[in-house]
C-alpha cells in the first residue's frame, strides 16, 4: 500500500521529443501513469488511449484502458504490439530501465513529471500540442492557472495554523519543504511543522509530533492510514484536543491534474476549521 501511496506524488518534468513535437497529432497513446491518463482526458485525447498502468481510474471512462504494467514494470511485448505513436512516461514512477527500453526501441517519449502546481498548467499545454488539442488544452490550462491564483489570493493573509500531515502511518511519514504536498499547505497558508526534515518524505516518530504540537492533522483518506495512529490517546496534542483531525482524499492531493486545486480546495476547508 505505501508503494502505492507514494507512487501518486510526483516531482520533476523531463521532455524526451527532440524539440517536443511530432510530424503528425498522436493517435495511438500509451499513458504510464494515472496522472498523464487524467490530463489527456482533460484536454480531450482521452480516446487516443489505447493503454496505461495501475491505477489510472478517473475520469470513469479511463477504467477501461487496458493495462500494460505499473510502477513493478512494463509490459514490453504488448508495448510493441499497440504500435503506440507517443507514450507519456512517468520518470519518477516507472522503472528507469523501461524507460530507457522504450527509447532505444525508438519510440516517441514525452516525460510527464510535474514538480509544481503551476507545472501542470504549462504541461496540459504541451500534451495539447503533441495530440492536436491545442485549443481545448490552452482552456484548460488558462482555468487552471485563473483558479490557483484565486487560491493563493484568498489565503494568503489568513493565520498560519501548524499542519501536521500524516503522510502515511505504518511507518509514520509525513512531508518537508520540497514536497508536492508542501506546495498545497503553502497555497493555503499553513505551517508545516516538519518543513525543515532533511529529506522529502520523512519518517517521524510519535515523540517528534508530540514535540511539535500541530494544531491541524491531514490524513489521506485510506483505512490504513487512518486507523494505523489513534491519536486520541495523546489529548495534550492541540489537534486532537480541538478535534482538528480531517481526511482528505489522496487522488486529489496527490496527483499532478487539473483536479489538484479540488484537493487544495479542500486542504484549505480543513485549515479554515481550524482557524
């Protein structure tokens, strides 16, 4: 389960395509992460699909794609078979050597990794131009970029509430500054208590919350996250003690899409009852 927990975050952008256009619109698209799946729907190239990797499941029509691997490995033989013209590569949640497969059999790559919330905005843009949705994706794009500044806008004067986000429980991890997570509490004006930890996503003992006494808990929304801590026992916890402990879901908050800023939306909601 923490393989896939973790395999929803995502980190850095990397273009393979020599000069990140095709001779023609792709027709036949190979999409290698649940992120890539949504934002090729988003922008209307949703039917070009004609395979993609565990969990890509939204919009609903995308639960039909057939699968071809996941974060485990690809399947090659069936790559070649689908005969794809563009396959959207995930760098940080596929396996380097498939990749690395997939470009020495000669395919056209395009690597899908935003590392920030504005970063989606430009990638919608340039997956519309390889698919010919040009148009529809600059919509897209524009919206996107016109609501997250009305998020940043609407939050940034609001108190700073210390956010504990409880990444996972078993181990007990959570996120520091250079997080996707982080750039969602920083939209909504929180203040990470666990910022500064020396890597990304840190495992943190019970002690080194209790230190930090958030005001605020975050939870992804699985059962095993939730009931992996019964913070109840620790009523010294301003959090536990105000009953500020919310679950939020995870497809929202953890993937790379226009629908990210519903997962803000919502991390800023649970700050606001805080507040």
């Amino acid at each position: 389960m923490i393989k896939r927990h973790l395999a929803g975050l995502v980190f850095g952008l990397s273009l393979f395509l020599p000069h990140g256009v095709l001779a023609e619109p792709a027709k036949r698209i190979i999409a290698l992460s649940p992120h890539a799946v949504e934002m090729l729907y988003a922008i209307g190239a949703g039917d070009a699909i004609v395979a993609a990797t565990d969990y890509a499941d939204y919009p609903e029509a995308a639960k039909k794609i057939p699968r071809i691997g996941g974060y485990y490995g690809i399947q090659m033989e069936r790559v070649m078979e689908l005969n794809p013209d563009l396959i959207v590569v995930w760098d940080t949640g596929n396996k380097a050597e498939d990749i690395n497969q997939l470009r020495t059999l000669g395919f056209n790559l395009y690597g899908s990794d935003p590392k920030t919330l504005e970063g989606v905005a430009k990638e919608l843009e340039e997956l519309g131009k390889l698919t010919g949705h040009v148009e529809e994706a600059s919509k897209v794009a524009a919206a996107y970029r016109a609501e997250l500044s009305r998020l940043r806008s609407d939050n940034a004067s609001k108190s700073e509430p210390k956010v504990f986000y409880q990444l996972w429980s078993t181990p007990l991890m959570t996120v520091s500054k250079n997080s996707w997570i982080q750039q969602i509490i920083s939209v909504c004006h929180g203040q990470n208590v666990f910022y500064d930890a020396a890597s990304d996503y840190p495992q943190v003992s019970l002690e080194n919350v209790l230190l930090t006494l958030p005001e605020v808990i975050l939870q992804s929304q699985e059962e095993g996250n939730v009931k992996g801590v019964d913070w109840s026992q620790w009523p010294e916890i301003p959090a536990v003690k105000n009953q500020h402990i919310y679950q939020l879901n995870a497809d929202l908050l953890h993937r790379a899409t226009p629908r990210a800023l519903l997962g803000v939306q919502a991390l800023c909601d649970a700050l606001d009852k805080a507040r």
